[in-house]
C-alpha cells in the first residue's frame, strides 16, 4: 500500500536563508532517514518556503490567484515522502522515525488506488 508522509514544521525555525546550520542539519537527518527506509521509499522532496507559493482559490465558477498560501497556520507543508509498505502499521512505524527540526507533526495519508 502506498502512503504519503506530509511534513509540517513551522518554516521559521529553518531561518531565512537555505545554507543556514538548521538546513544543513535537517539534510543530513533526511538523508540518513532516507537510507534507513530503503526500498519502503519511492519518492519525496523538500519544498520551498511558503513565501514561493502560489495558490489558486476556486469558490463556484471564479477563481482567484494568491502569493504564498492560502492558510495562515502555525505549521507549514514543509516535504514529504511516498512510500510503499505493507499496511498502515507500517507506514505508522516509518513515520514517527522522521526526523524534525522542531515541533511538528507528520500526516500520514494512504494513495487512492495505491496498492501494486
């Protein structure tokens, strides 16, 4: 079965700047995580800042476009991980190994159609 692991972090606790020591850190931690996974792992990726965001709002027939997110939340998609195991248990297990920088939370969401 195949999951998404969302990352929610509040971005700020990264700094303003990709090459700061938070960044560094976390990529390593993501990496290592990444190889400790193994083949579970079939995708994921780091997102930029919500700053780079652009959203696009549909209420009937209108649509409007927003810079940066359309949610003001605390935490912010920050990545995630698709990956393919056995049950949610599983997935479970995997997620709470996922390294964060600071407070937050990983959702964990199964794949509509997403069995081999």
């Amino acid at each position: 079965m195949q999951y998404l692991l969302l990352i929610y972090e509040d971005e700020t606790a990264y700094g303003d700047k990709h090459d700061s020591p938070a960044v560094a850190d976390i990529v390593k931690r993501h990496m290592a995580f990444g190889g400790e996974i193994g083949e579970a792992r079939k995708g994921g990726a780091g997102l930029h800042a919500t700053s780079m965001a652009t959203t696009i709002v549909t209420r009937g027939t209108a649509q409007t476009i927003h810079d940066g997110p359309f949610a003001e939340t605390k935490e912010q998609l920050g990545g995630f991980y698709l990956i393919d195991v056995p049950d949610l248990d599983a997935a479970i297990a995997i997620a709470k190994k996922l390294p964060l920088h600071a407070d937050g939370s990983v959702e964990i969401r199964p794949l509509l159609g997403g069995t081999d």
